[in-house]
C-alpha cells in the first residue's frame, strides 16, 4: 500500500494483463456477522483484509467470537444467536457495512453497548434504523447528534421486550443498508412471523439482493412481496454453512472494466479474474454501462475480459441508482466521452464516505471539466481535446472511491500527470489498489519520473535517496550494491579484479544472479547485504567499476529498475550516463573531513572498529579512481542542482531534494 502524502501517477498509456481482485467489502462483512451469529464454526475463504472488514473483526472478537485469521481464510465461531458479552465500547471507523447491522443486532439482543466511529461516521446518518429499532421496543439512545453515531444500545440490564405483531416500518430511500440491519438481526427473534415494511422507493435494491442471498445461505428464508414487504419466518435459526467464499469485489472490478475501456488496447486486454457474469453483486451491472459507453466485455461465471472499443468512449443518461459505488467510476469515464453524460438517481452518494457528488464535481473541475450537480444527478462535459487537459492534485476526502476513481485520469491524452492526495485511503477496500494498477497499466520509458542522486564516498546519497523514494512512493536504485556484488562474484569465481579479467568478469555482470529484496541484497540465494557494505568491498568496486566492459554489462540492469511509479537512483553516473533524461539530478557532496566522521560513525555503530584518518585516506583514494576513470567518472551532470550537506542534517537534506522536485511538477 502507499502510505505516502501523495502519489504522482505519470502520463499511462496502455494497459493489459490479469487482475486478481480482494474480496467484496459488502459480503465480507455481511459474511462475518452471520456466521458470528451462527453456531458452530464457519470457514470464510478469500476474506477482504481492509479498514473496515478489520473494524468487523475486531467487534466480533468483543463479543466473544472466536476469530482465528491464516492469510485471506478466517475461520467464526459464532454466538449461536446468544451475547457471551453484554457490554462493550465498539470502535466502527468509518464502516457503514459494520455499524448498521451491528447496531440492529445487538439492540434485539439485549445487552449494554456504545458504538461510534470516527468523526465522518458520526455525520452519517442512522436515524431511519433507530427509528424503525425504536418501533419494536429496543433502547437506543443518540450520545451526540440525534439521527447520527455514537449510539448507546440497552443499559438497563433486561433484554428488550419486542414488539413483533405489527409490522415493523423502515425508510428505503435514504440507505438500504438500514433493511438489510433489520435483515440480518430479526431472525435472532423471530418466535413468531416478523414483518418488515418498506417506506418510501427503495434505493440501492441489488444490495439487497445480496443480504437476501446470503441469509439463504446461512438457512433463512426471507419471503419478499416486491420491495415493499419482507418476511421472516418464524421459527428462523441461523445455520452455518460450514465454508463460504466471498467473491471478488463486483465495484473494485470497475476501476478495472473502466481501465480496458480507456487504455490504447495495444497491450491486450484487462482480464479479471474471482467476480463475473455469475456475481451475486449488484454492482456487476456496472458492465451494462461500461458496454453502453462502447467497452468490449466478454465473460464467464467468475472473469471479465474487457478491451477498448468505440473511442472516444460514448456519452450517456444513466439511472445509476442500482450501482451507486460503481457509478462513480462511470464519472470519470465520462471525461473519455463523445458529449454530455448525466448519472440520475445517485442522491445516496451525498452520505456516503463524504459527499460524493460534491467531491467528483470537484475534483473533476481541477483537471479542467464543466461539471454540473444537482441534489441526486451528476452532469460531465468530457474533455474533448488534449489541451483542455490540467494537472490536478486530487483531493481525495478519505473517500477510497474517490482515490481509485480519478486514477484513471492518469490516462489523459495530453500526457499530464494526475496527483492522487492521501492514497492509503483506499485501504477501506482494497489496500493494493495502485500497485494491482500500475502492475497492468503501461507507458514511454520517457515519462517514467526518475530522481539522480550522485556525489562522491559517504555524502550520504544512499540515505537521501532512500528517504526521498520513501516519501513519493518510488522505486530506489542502489547502483554501488551492484558494484559491490560484482566484485564479491568476481573474487568468488577467482577472478582477480583487473583488466586481464576484464571479459571474463563482464560476462559474470551480465548474468549476475543478484536480487534486491526488502532492503537486502541475495547473490544466488546467499544473504550479502552486510558482506558488500566493508570498507574493502567498497575499493574492490570501486577497481571492478572502473572496468568499461563490466560498466556496460551492468546498464540493462540499472535501466530495469526504471518502473511505475517512478525512481529514485543513486550512484556516481546516474545524471550523466545511465539516466541522461533524468527529471531532476543532484550532485550531493560534502568535505572529506565531515564525510570520513561519518563514515567512521557508521562503521563504529556496526561494530567495526577503525580510525577516521585510514577511512579519509581509503574514501579520497577512491573518489580519486572514481573521478579520473575513463568511463563514467564521477563528476556532476551538467544540468545538476548540487547540494553540499557538510552543515545540514539528513532531514534538511532530504527536504532540499523534495523541494526541487516540488519546484519541478506542474500541480
Ligand atoms: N546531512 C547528511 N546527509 C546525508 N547523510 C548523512 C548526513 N549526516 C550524516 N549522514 C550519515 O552519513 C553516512 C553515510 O551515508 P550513506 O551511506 O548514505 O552515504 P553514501 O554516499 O550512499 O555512501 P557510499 O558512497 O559509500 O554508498 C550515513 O550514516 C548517514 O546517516
Ligand atoms: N553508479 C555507480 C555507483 C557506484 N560505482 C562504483 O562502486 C563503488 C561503490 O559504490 P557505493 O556507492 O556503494 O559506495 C564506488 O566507489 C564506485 O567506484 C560506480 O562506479 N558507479
């Protein structure tokens, strides 16, 4: 996941390949609640690991639930329709999918319990659900704004005695996640046939369909007259079903079917793999809209396969209100269209993780469109030509949607970067959103951001680059380790570090079976990262360097770490051979006395005892061999910004760097 301020897609062109989707946030936490009410133990196979199914879990662990968790697979031992604890203080973040049906759970229960999240939450509103709790006889009481989170269920003592005669009445037009509460807690006290009525248009009915669904898999059978009326019938027991398996989620797979809409289709299609035609999730509809705005979808019970087809993308006036979530990503898409698309019927996304409609209209604004909203429609004007195009830094709300949504902006034709705020918001769903991305999505070498840093033994290159590849989310290149790692070969294979071996060690660099892993180095499966950072290994790169052949062998490699998002690469050449085009080059020095200190300290820290005067005299005889090859020799690169940080700390160092990157972006 990228847990950066921000992240700056570059300009993405094509895109091709599989993606394996995490579980659907709707029935994962669906899933969990029912089988914790259940009895026995039920198995959940490829479970969505994110904020809010970890919300879930966490309150089934309060309630005494047993919850062993190996991987995507998470095996309930559930209640059995009974509370083992009767009071507790529930954390629900920003979890819809948690708060509600917890709330009208535990309220026919019994019980004393305080449920709140955090401050998003408690503007989102649940007074329809109290309402219709309140109707049966369960105390709850608002402990901040009335009609919102936090809430106090019970506190005194008795369980509830509920009134289960009359129908009980429920508003749909605001959330159905209010219904399917009621759903999911009635059968826990269904002694008698329990009615439930539907005020107002139901929204949001395919969800519906999926709480329905998946009661029927834990043996309750809900009858239902239209949308206006449900019965629970009595004599209703939860039953597990043993093993159930959540489908991938129908809404992250848009971002998807989106992408294969709008990428050049050279690279092939976007094949998605754990949700098709047979999903259970109302928000695989969302493949009737791409089709209508010309994608091609192919399909089976459980893939999609979607590439390009009409282009520019065809206009539309959809009623959206059976794919809300969804629908956002058709926003964008919009953008990519041949005129004006209106998304009806979409009021719910103004109580969703924020205001939806405002934070589209927004942001889409930004990247230069004309966007019209209303209290429940949404109207894009697409951005017909390249120059209409704007670099935009998107705000993302703590709104995971937003974030993923605007990504494919990043596919603009004017060849604009996109700046997405805060990306780890899109852990609420799906925590490996932008590298499940950009591991399909494709674009010129040229636009892929590289940072140098370059300079000469111990002015702490390695340490800056590492921090500022940290901060953007960006690869990192340590181009000395592969120096290094070719000497260590070379002296493993006997081969003594001169020009009389010159070919023999440029063939071994060719093939070198080094891998970069977590922070360390591997040589053919041997652990070297300590071995490679002595004082001696450094010299004998710095000999086998200075080898023209073993310098040429190793370019490919340093090109291969050139990747989306971008890189930051430090070395001695990175500015002046290896990334000529480099976006930004800093030559990072420092006195030779203030560089010997440090080194000293560094090698003192692991244990290495030696003395400042030896490590001044090894690091200027290297710098010399370095700066006086005849290939790539140490110098700065021309057009580089040079930084000497003799009197300035790591911190200040690092922020320079980030500064003239700043400097450089056009948001
Ligand atoms: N202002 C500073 N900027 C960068 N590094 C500093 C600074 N002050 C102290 N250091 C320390 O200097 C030491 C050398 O840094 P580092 O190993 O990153 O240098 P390097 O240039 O990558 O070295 P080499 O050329 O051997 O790869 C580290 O222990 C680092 O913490
Ligand atoms: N781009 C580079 C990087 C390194 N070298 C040589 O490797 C030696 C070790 O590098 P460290 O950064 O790990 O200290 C260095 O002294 C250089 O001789 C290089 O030539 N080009």
């Amino acid at each position: 996941m990228f847990s950066t301020a921000f992240l700056d897609l570059p300009p993405l062109e094509g895109a091709g390949g599989t993606v394996l989707l995490p579980g659907s946030k709707s029935i994962s936490n669906r899933v969990l609640l029912l089988a914790a009410l259940s009895g026995g133990t039920t198995t959940v196979h490829d479970l969505l690991d994110s904020d809010d199914t970890r919300v879930m879990l966490a309150a089934l662990r309060q309630l005494g639930c047993g919850v062993a968790q190996q991987g995507s697979t998470v095996e309930i031992t559930g209640l059995d329709g009974q509370l083992k604890v009767t009071q507790a203080d529930l954390f629900m973040g920003n979890a819809g999918t948690a708060i509600r049906p917890l709330t009208a759970a535990l309220a026919v229960l019994g019980g004393d319990f305080t449920l709140h999240g955090v401050p998003r939450m408690h503007e989102r509103p649940i007074g329809d659900l109290v309402d219709a709790l309140r109707q049966l006889g369960c105390l709850v009481a608002y402990t901040g704004n009335p009609g919102y989170p936090p809430l106090r269920l019970g506190g005194q003592g008795a369980p509830p005695r509920l009134h289960l005669d009359a129908p009980i009445r429920v508003r749909g037009d605001v959330s159905s996640q209010f219904l399917t509460a009621l759903l999911m807690a009635l059968p826990l006290v269904a002694r008698q046939d329990v009615v439930i009525e539907v005020v107002g248009e139901l929204i949001s009915k395919p969800y519906i369909e999926i709480t329905l669904n998946l009661l029927a898999r834990f043996g309750i059978t809900v009858a239902r007259e239209g949308w206006q009326r449900f019965t629970i019938p009595a004599g209703s027991r939860y039953r597990s079903p043993g093993e159930i398996h959540v489908e991938a989620d129908a809404s992250s797979a848009s971002y998807f079917i989106a992408l294969g809409a709008i990428a050049t289709g050279d690279s092939g299609t976007i094949r998605i793999e754990g949700v098709g035609e047979a999903s259970i999730q109302g928000d695989i509809r969302f493949v009737e809209a791409a089709r209508l705005m010309g994608a091609q979808v192919a399909g089976g019970p459980n893939w999609l396969e979607i590439r390009r087809g009409t282009w520019p993308l065809k206009a539309i006036d959809l009623d959206c209100n059976h794919i809300p979530d969804a629908a956002m990503t058709l926003a964008v898409m919009a953008l990519y269209a041949d005129g004006p698309t209106t998304l009806r019927n979409i009021a719910s996304w103004r109580v969703k993780e924020t205001d939806r409609i405002a934070a589209m209209a927004t942001e889409m604004r930004k990247l230069g469109a004309t966007v019209e909203e209303g209290a429940d429609f949404i109207r894009v004007q697409p951005l017909a030509n390249p120059a209409d195009w704007r670099a935009a830094s998107i705000h993302t709300y703590d709104d995971h949607r937003v974030a993923m949504c605007f990504s494919l902006a990043a596919f603009n034709p004017a060849g604009l970067p996109v700046r997405v705020e805060d990306p780890k918001c899109v852990a609420k769903t799906f925590p490996d959103y932008f590298e499940t991305l950009l591991s399909v999505s494709h674009t010129a070498t040229r636009h892929i951001p590289v940072i140098c840093v370059d300079g000469p033994t111990a002015s702490g290159k390695g340490t800056v680059a590492v921090a500022v590849a940290a901060r953007l989310g960006y690869h990192f290149l340590d181009s000395g380790a592969m120096y290094r790692v070719t000497a260590l070969a070379a002296s493993r294979a006997g081969l003594a570090i001169d020009t009389a071996h010159e070919a023999a060690i440029a063939t071994l660099a060719q093939t070198l079976p080094v891998r970069f892993e977590g922070g360390k180095v591997w040589l053919a499966g041997d652990d070297v990262t300590e071995q490679i950072r002595t004082e001696e290994a450094g010299m004998n790169a710095s000999r086998v360097s200075a080898l023209p052949s073993v310098r040429t062998a190793l370019v490919a490699l340093q090109h291969s770490f050139r990747r989306l998002p971008g890189l930051v690469a430090d070395g001695r050449d990175m500015g002046t051979v290896i990334f000529p085009q480099a976006s930004l080059k800093v030559y990072l020095t420092a006195s030779a006395a203030c560089r010997a200190e440090r080194r000293h300290k560094q090698l003192i820290s692991k244990g290495i005892s030696t003395t400042i005067d030896s490590l001044r005299a090894d690091l200027e005889a290297r710098d010399a061999r370095d700066s006086s090859r005849s290939v790539s020799p140490l110098k700065p690169a021309q057009d580089a910004l040079l930084l000497d940080n003799s009197e300035i700390s790591i911190t200040q160092s690092v922020d320079q760097v980030l500064a003239w990157w700043e400097g450089r972006q056009p948001f």
